[in-house]
C-alpha cells in the first residue's frame, strides 16, 4: 500500500513538473499534428473509396453488342470515341444522352437530372455553370447548347466536380443502347478500356500513393522520433535518480509514460476537435481542385478513437522508452566525427546511377530503373551521409576562419547536432520535392508556361480536326465566327487509287499559312491540282472524272496546277483542289477532316469551338501535340503529389523548430561559457549562426544539386520533364530563409542562458 502511494505521489509530482513549459508546448504542437496527419490519411483512404463506389453508381451499363434499338430508348455516344483533353487546364467530364422515340427512355433515369436532355440542351454542375460564364474557353466548349438545370449531388463523384449531361439527336452516329447505371464502366460494354490501360493506369496510381506515403510519413516519422527526445537529457537525470532509490525500470517507463499522456492526451483530444469541425464542413483541400463531400471523409467515433489512441500511445510510449538509462558510450566522439562509409557509398552510387542515362543509351526498361535507383540510392545517402559531410567540410575550414567564425564552426563540426541531421531528412524531402516537379511536369504533358512559350513563339498554331462520325459539313462548321476560315479535306478512293480533296480558294490556302495566293490562282480555282501534278500513268488510273459522296462527279482537270504554298501540310501536296461550293452539304458516314490556322492566344477557343459541334472531333496540333498539357488526363494525381510535397514541407519545417529548441538548450552551457569569458551578444548571435545556419543552409544547398541531377536524368527520358529555374532559386531562398528562420527562432533561448551567466559574472 505504502508502494503504491509513493508511486501516485512521484506520478503527480512527474506530471506536475513535467518537462519545461517551452518543451511541453513543442510536444503538444508535435501530438497534435501527427493526431491531424493520421486522421486525415484515414479520411483521405475513406473519400478515395467512396468516390470509386459514387464513380460505379454513375457509370452507364452499356448493352453489349450494341442490344435492340426497339427495346431500349436511351442511348448516349460512346464514351471511348468521345476526345480526351482538358480545358484550360481542367478536366470536364461530358456525357452526351438522347431518347429514343418511345418512352422507354424514360424508364432509364440519369442520376442527378430530372429527365433526359433534348437536343441542344444541358445540364451542368454547379461549378460547371460558374465557370462556363467567367472562363471564355469552357464557354466556348458549351457554345452550342443551351443550359436547362444544374446536376444534383446524387449526381455527382464530389461537389466541385465540373460535369455536363448534355442532350443530342437520336439520329446520330457512335450511339450506344444505355441499360442503366451502376456498373463498373472499366468492364462495361463498348467504352470498356483495354486491360493493359486499366493495368497501366493502376501501376501509376500506385506509384504516385507510394510517393505520397513517402513525402508525407518520412518526415512525419522523424517528427515523431524528435518529439520523443525532447527533453531526453533531463528525463534520463530523473531516472537515474529513481533508479538509485529503488524504483524498479517498469514503475520508471509508467512514470515517464503518464508524464507524456499528460501532454500528449489534451494535445490529441483538441486535434481530434479541429479535424472533426472542419470535415463537418470543409469541401475542398485548399489551393487545390481536390474535392469531397463532407460525409466521406468524416470518421466514425470508433476509428477516430482506435487512431487517436494508437498515436498518442505510441508517442508516450517512445518519450518514455527514450528516457531509459543508456550506457555511456567510450567511442561517442570517434563514432560522431567519422563518415559513414555505407552512406558515402550510396550517395556516390546515386549520383552515377542518375548520370548513366546522360552519358549512354540505356535499353528497355533499364533507362527508368537507372533512375529511381538512382533517386533511392542519393537520397538515403544524403539522409546518413549528408550532416557527416558537412560536419567534415566544416572542420576543413577551421584553419583559415576568424575567431567567432572559429568558434561556431567548432560548435558545428565537433559533432553532428540533432538539428543538422533532421537537415539531412530535409535534404530527402528537397530531391524529392525536385523530383515531384518534374513528375508532374511529365504527367501534365509538359509545363503550361512552356508550351505557351512555343506557342507564342509559333505564332499561328495549325489546328487538324477529324470528325470520325461524319456529323459535320464545312459550311457548318463555317458557320461559327471562329472557323470561318476553316477548309475541308477529304480523302476518296477511285478504283484502287487514293486521291486527297481539298475544298478551298487559293485565296484562303494562303490565308491559311499567312502567305500570298499563288499568282497562277483565280480566286475560285475549279478542280486544280496542288503542288504537284499527277504523272501521265496515274491519271490513266484516276480517269476522267471521280465520284465523290455528297459532291457528285467532279472531271478531273488534266495536268493544270497550282503552285505549291509553304507551310500548309505537306500532305496536301498533290490534292485535288477544288471551291467550296462543291464541298458535300450534308453530313456524310465516312467522315471529314478540317485544317485551319488560329492564333496562338486564341487556340484554345477554336479547340473548344470545335468540340463544341462534334464531342468525337479529334485534334492533330502537330509538333505542339505532344507538349501540350490539356493533352494529358492525370490531373488527381498530379493534385496529389503537389499537395504531398507542400505538406512535407511545412511538417519538415515545424520539426526542425521542434529540434533547434532542443539543440539551443544543449548548446547552452558551452556558449555561456564565452559569455563568462566577456564575449559580448553579437558574438554570440554570430556564433549561433555559424552553429546552426551554415550547416544546415549547406545541407540543403548539396540537396537542391542532387535535386538538379534528377531531372536532368528524368529530362533525358522524357524531355516534357523540368523544372524552371525560377523553382531552383525559390528553393534556395527558402533554404537560406528557413534556416535563418530556424536559428532566430532558437536564438532566445541561447540567450536565456546566457544571461544567466552575464548575472552570475556580474
């Protein structure tokens, strides 16, 4: 009994007197966002499956092998014949619907809608209909329809999601019969995707969740295990005191555990408050498009209990295991000062792993192995090896250093301080960062601003429209002010001879490259020959006259010409020119092929004009294809990492203030020693600084040229990665004012103790 009262009375006197009021503060601060970070990659886990479940529920059951046009009323277009780009910038999810001439449609409702659009008609989401009035290149994609409602939320994957059920003709072509909805539109009739899509898009999922684990949890893990060592030197004190009046090492960790719980309950219990009032509430992640309802990523109180505790208990129980007594180690110093030769190896490693692709072809798969190996292996050697070489480059220079830089480059070589080595953690998390840019440069299809660039630089971007289900005529697609100038191309087949067709003046061929009409041209030529004319045997081939659909028959013309105009495709060298009035009037089941020239600020309304007439229409922008980010469809993903890599950020940044407190208290006894030597404050703010914010400054520089070596090794792969110079520069610039940030704010407390002995001395 007796034992017992003595070991409640040491409980409350331990969590009385706690730690220290700062370091009880930076505990809680650290509970509390490791408690924050863990709920919300529960939610994250919980709204990522409940959008697959809503993504299932809306997606259309296609009748396989296109079912009976009497039975079934709704058909909608294709899916997989619908064209795959963004906006401006943002994913659109269009979905064109018409109803058959009975009233089974009806029978088949559309979630979110009342009823099955008519022709022209739409549907939007409500982010949909607000951007459509401030965004002049969506208002161009919905041109030609006519908003009637907005979509419910049941209609809906997440509430900022940007959506359109649009109505069409059931007389149109890539009509498809709808049986329902609810089904699993990746196995699901016609629009289901190849497996090897399905499989490819699954692997890069998993490589970018991997990612994200990673940025988010490393520095997290660390956090956790810099929490746990605050105010270990002290804690271990008590201990040792304990131990000497008998207190056995299980009453010892119970001690040192409630101690922590004191902190760390309170901590966890007003994070779990503020998680649960802001997913009551909260709809997007800030600064980005990603989206949720509030019901999906709230937890019950069950799991926000089991995480809840299961961090707090593992936080308490690694403070206390920290406290326990630890021998004193003879070689500390040697050990300390020496360079792990692993981590040397495996930063040398990494670099010449990352260099290989630069320096020779690499077959098949080898060339990305080259690269995350090499990413891999730089990174952990920057984390092991990176504060011992700093620490090493800093004793080199002791020789040639003034007294105050002498004695803080002392204090910073003569062993690898806490915080140094978290510097090394953040090293990580800059290449990773670095890395991440450029990932996402590649998912996006290339930088925005760079493709403006060449753009711009091109002035006038040439636009090939192809209208695979024949829904378009020239003259309606000249009909829009921004297409007036559009010509037709077309390709017929006479015997076995191919023949191109082009419907068009001189006068506008030439417009259409900014060049002057050819001076052999009338400006309405008849059937003429472009560029080249037909040898003697293949117009025995072709005949005298050619049928083409919509056209009729059209008499060739012989072997009168015109000259060929530079810039326009060189396909078109050898076409049949012929005027536009000739061009077919109605639309035609083999398709047609539309080329104009738009300005380069302008493009992207002509692409969306375009598609705004015929969702099918697919575009050809020739060498700006490929670098053009609306061309690639991986937006969440590229949300995902952004967000991972600002997080770890901010988490990385809050440890190291965590760990400077911790180091300036360690490195107080020996800077009050110079203040009793009469050193006076800025000496001794330039000694702190020399400690603390060249080495880590430093650390982070040797991470932003790893950083570099990285994309240099993912631009040889794929030249749409990169990264700006201007990030190269933010990114030294945070480094500099972050750790200068880091060692102001751990300056007051040098200071504290200082000034103890300035008292003491006078």
């Amino acid at each position: 009994m007796d034992d017992a009262r003595s070991l409640a009375w040491l409980a409350r006197r331990f969590v009385q007197r706690g730690a220290g009021a700062w370091l009880s503060l930076l505990l809680a601060v650290g509970m509390a966002v490791i408690v924050l970070v863990g709920l919300g990659s529960a939610s994250a886990i919980q709204a990522i499956g409940r959008q697959h479940q809503r993504s299932t529920d809306l997606s259309a059951v296609l009748v396989p092998d296109g079912g009976s046009a009497e039975s079934i009323g709704l058909r909608m277009i294709d899916p997989a014949a619908l064209t795959q780009r963004r906006w401006n910038g943002r994913t659109i999810d269009r979905e064109f619907f018409a109803a058959g001439d009975d009233a089974s449609a009806d029978e088949v409702a559309i979630p979110g809608v009342p009823r099955v659009p008519q022709a022209g008609d739409f549907y939007a989401s409500p982010d949909l209909v607000r951007l459509v009035e401030r965004d002049p290149v969506v208002a161009a994609l919905f041109g030609a329809e006519h908003l009637v409602g907005t979509i419910d939320d049941v209609g809906l994957r997440q509430p900022h999601e940007l959506r359109a059920v649009i109505g069409v003709s059931a007389r149109r072509g890539l009509l498809v019969p709808v049986e329902g909805f609810g089904g699993d539109s990746g196995q699901a009739g016609p629009a289901s995707e190849p497996a090897e899509a399905v499989a490819s898009q699954r692997v890069l999922d998993l490589s970018v969740a991997g990612y994200v684990v990673v940025l988010v949890w490393l520095p997290l893990g660390f956090f956790l295990v810099v929490v746990s060592r605050l105010a270990s030197a002290r804690r271990r004190q008590r201990v040792a005191a304990l131990r000497l009046i008998g207190v056995d090492a299980r009453r010892v960790w119970a001690l040192q555990f409630l101690e922590a719980s004191a902190v760390c309950i309170p901590a966890g219990i007003v994070a779990a408050g503020l998680y649960t009032w802001t997913t009551s509430w909260a709809t997007r992640l800030p600064g980005t498009d990603v989206g949720f309802f509030a019901s999906d990523v709230q937890l019950s109180f069950a799991t926000r209990l089991v995480i809840c505790l299961g961090l707090i208990g593992t936080t308490c129980g690694c403070v206390a295991a920290d406290a326990r007594e630890r021998r004193p180690a003879r070689r500390a110093a040697t050990a300390d000062a020496s360079i792990s030769r692993t981590g040397v190896g495996a930063l040398v490693l990494g670099l010449l792993l990352l260099a290989l692709p630069s320096l020779t072809d690499l077959r098949n798969g080898l060339t990305p192995l080259a690269l995350w190996g090499g990413l891999v292996a730089a990174a952990a050697g920057l984390a092991v090896a990176g504060p011992q070489l700093v620490t090493r480059v800093l004793g080199r220079r002791l020789g040639s250093a003034g007294p105050t830089q002498l004695v803080g480059r002392r204090l910073a070589s003569d062993r690898v301080a806490l915080t140094l080595r978290l510097a090394g953690v953040m090293s990580v998390i800059i290449v990773l960062l670095i890395g991440s840019v450029a990932f996402t440069a590649l998912l996006d299809g290339g930088t925005a601003q760079a493709w403006e660039a060449r753009a711009r630089a091109q002035q006038q971007v040439p636009i090939v429209a192809t209208d695979l289900s024949g829904a378009l005529t020239l003259s309606r697609v000249r009909s829009v002010p921004a297409l007036d100038k559009a010509i037709e191309v077309r390709s017929v087949t006479t015997g076995s001879v191919p023949l191109g067709v082009v419907f068009a003046t001189c006068d506008e061929l030439a417009g259409l490259v900014g060049a002057a009409s050819p001076g052999n041209c009338e400006s309405d030529p008849g059937p003429r020959w472009l560029g080249r004319l037909p040898t003697q045997a293949r117009l025995r081939s072709l005949g005298s006259t050619i049928d083409i659909a919509g056209a009729g028959r059209v008499r060739l013309p012989g072997r009168v010409g015109i000259a060929w105009i530079e810039g326009l495709p060189r396909q078109l060298r050898g076409a049949l020119v012929l005027p536009p009035s000739r061009a077919p009037s109605t639309p035609q089941g083999d398709g047609a092929t539309f080329l104009t020239l738009s300005p380069a600020s302008s493009a992207r309304v002509t692409l969306a004009t375009f598609s705004s007439l015929e969702p099918t229409i697919q575009f050809d922008l020739g060498a700006l294809d490929r670098h053009n980010p609306d061309t690639q469809q991986y937006p969440t993903q590229v949300e995902w990492l952004r967000l991972a890599a600002a997080l770890s950020l901010l988490i990385g940044l809050l440890a190291m203030l965590v760990v400077a407190m911790a180091d300036a208290q360690e490195r107080g006894p020996r800077v009050r020693v110079l203040r009793v030597l009469g050193a006076s404050r800025r000496q001794l703010f330039a000694v702190h600084l020399w400690a603390v914010w060249a080495p880590a400054t430093l650390a982070g520089f040797m991470a932003i040229a790893t950083g570099w070596l990285v994309v240099l090794a993912m631009h040889h792969i794929d030249d749409r990665a990169g990264v700006s110079g201007s990030l190269y520069g933010a990114l030294a610039a945070a480094v500099v004012l972050s750790t200068l940030g880091v060692a102001l704010w751990s300056w007051p407390t040098v200071l504290r103790s200082t000034e103890r002995a300035g008292a003491v001395d006078s």
